[in-house]
C-alpha cells in the first residue's frame, strides 16, 4: 500500500515537473518570437503556456505586455479594449501570484494606463495615481528596471499636457492636478536612456519633452541617436521613422 502511494506520489511530481519545464519552454519560444518582432505569435505562445501552467509569471506578464501592444496597435475600440482588458486580467493574476514582483507590477502599470485611453476623462485622470503607484512598485523591487521609469516618464509627460476636460476632471478629483510635469518626465526618461540605451520608444518621447520645453539642441541630439538605433519591438520601425521625420523638420 505505502508503495503504491509513494509511486503514484512520485508520479504526480513528475507530472508536475514536465508540465512547468514545457510551461518555460514555451516562454523562452515566446521570448524568441518577440526578439524577431513576430509578437502576435508570441502572445499566443504566452498563452499556450499559461494552458499548461496557469500560474506560470512569466507566461502572465508577457501576455499582459503583449496584449497591451495588441490593443495599442487595433483601429478596432472594441478589439481594443479587449485586449487591454486582457492585459489588465493577465497582469492581476501574475500581482496576486507574485506582488513583489517587479515585472508583475510594471505590467499593471502598463495595462492601467492602457485602459484608461479608452475612458473618458475623469476615469483617465483617476487612473494616473494607480499608474504612478505600480510603476513605482516595480522601482522599489528592480531599482534598474528601464521600463518602468519610461512609464513614470510617459505619466508625467502626459500630465503636463492634459486637455481642459482632463484639467477639469482633476480639479473636481484632486482639488488641481496631479503632480506631473516636464522636468519629471525629462528626469524619468533619461533614467531610462541610462539603464536601457536600446528602448527606441523612449528617445521618441523624450525628444517631445525636450522640444515642449524648447531645449531644442537636446531633441535633436536624442533623434540623433534614435534614428541609429537598432529596431527590437515590433513597433520600432514605425516609431524609428517618426523620430526620423521629426529630425528632419527640426534641422
């Protein structure tokens, strides 16, 4: 009888062993596909391997990061708010699993702030403080995480250049706008120039800052560099072209 329970116990084990090793292949294949730009691939394969692994977190966050770009990328709002839905449910589940984790609490970041494109104002300018807050939990676990501080640096860029509804919004919410502003973008967004020189996403926003705030030199030497960058996303070749044109209309 004892044999017969620690057989079928060892089976289980290994069971369990093979199907978190296939779960791990499948991410690294993901990560393969994403590094040849094919991402629509690749969230499916994020998503084959949460089938097999429900509480895979790399399988989770990939798929959250991957949906939000799909929803960036829809012309479609309902094909887009459900992929950001997604993506919001995808980064829950990996925060529930894992709240400390730095790649977790980025995704959130990330599918807030996509969700709250599709919103009207107040729900946008609601949802800046949660936004801020799991970026900045991302921070506190991977001080050296790019990403997340080209998040905080979008957040405040897109602060500073609220609309009037949004304006009114955060006055009615907050008694004024939330703190954001150009500096704080400037200051993000070089922090993660600093800690990741390849995330071309970031130049292109940076240069904005820069030319908002008419250092004009320092836009230029930004777009400078972005249009000799090497594309790694899938959305790199379009944002490349962008900074190239926005050079040529500054030189």
């Amino acid at each position: 009888m004892f044999y017969k329970v620690f057989t079928s116990a060892a089976l289980f084990l290994v069971s369990a062993f093979t199907y978190a090793q296939t779960a791990d292949e499948m991410v690294d294949q993901a990560r393969q596909l994403e590094k040849q730009m094919k991402e629509p691939a690749a969230l499916s394969l994020y998503k084959d391997a949460l089938k097999v692994q429900p509480e895979n977190i790399a399988a989770l966050t990939g798929a959250s990061e991957l949906s939000a770009r799909e929803g960036s990328r829809s012309a479609d709002k309902d094909e887009k708010t459900r992929n950001y839905t997604e993506a919001k449910n995808y980064a829950d589940q990996a925060i529930k699993l894992a709240p400390e984790n730095a790649e977790a609490n980025y995704a959130m970041a990330v599918a807030l702030g996509r969700v709250a494109t599709t919103q009207g104002a107040k729900e946008k300018v609601a949802a800046y403080k949660e936004v801020k807050r799991f970026a900045e939990l991302a921070i506190k676990f991977n001080p050296t995480y790019a990403k997340a501080y080209y998040v905080l640096g979008k957040l405040n860029y897109d602060m500073a250049n609220m609309n009037t509804l949004e304006k009114a919004a955060a006055k009615m919410l907050f008694g004024g706008l939330p703190e954001g502003s150009l500096d704080n973008a400037i200051t993000s967004f070089e922090k993660c120039r600093k800690l990741d020189p390849s995330l071309l996403v970031n130049y292109q926003d940076l240069a904005k800052a820069y030319k908002d705030k008419e250092e004009l030199e320092k836009s230029i030497e930004v777009l400078r560099k972005a249009v000799t960058l090497r594309p790694v996303y899938q959305d790199d070749p379009g944002i490349k072209s962008n900074c190239k044109k926005m050079l040529e209309s500054m030189e």
